[in-house]
C-alpha cells in the first residue's frame, strides 16, 4: 500500500474538522479517530506536518493543554461567531 502524502492527510483531517467543527484532540487521537484507515500507514511525521500546515493556514488551531499535550481543533472564524452573536 503506497503511504499517503502530507497534502492528502492535510485534506483528510480538513474534511474532518468541516464535518466535525467541534472536534478537538491530540495526535495520538487524530491517527486513530479522524482519519481514514487509509491514512493509518503515515508516518506520525507526516501527519505531525500535515497538522502544522493546516495551523500555518489557519484552518486549524493548536493549544497547549494542562498536561502539556497539544490539542487540535477547528479554527472559528470571525464570521461565524458574528453570526452566532446576532442569532441570539
């Protein structure tokens, strides 16, 4: 099986966080729930990589949490909470 490419695990975890914009989780988490089996064969490296693309376009943010592990969730535009705050 030919390993995926950093730019398809970034679409792959994109996806995800479009279908799931609350999602928020590790690395480990990520490998094992939000992508493909077909992205399981990536190295961490690649996926780690893939995950600081998406951050460095702003897709998705990185936060440190209290035990120091790093979680990853959807950014939330501007907009969006703009639209959130006028519904209600």
């Amino acid at each position: 099986m030919q390993q995926a490419s950093v730019s398809e695990i970034a679409q792959a975890i994109a996806a995800y966080v479009e279908k799931n914009p609350e999602a928020q989780d590790t690395l480990e988490g990520i490998i094992q729930w939000w992508l493909p089996e077909a992205h399981h064969q990536a190295r961490t490296a690649q996926i780690k990589e893939a995950l600081n693309e998406l951050v460095a376009e702003g897709l998705i943010t990185a936060h440190k949490a209290k035990d120091a592990q790093i979680l990853y969730r959807a950014t939330r535009r501007a907009s969006e909470s703009d639209a959130t705050s006028r519904e209600h």
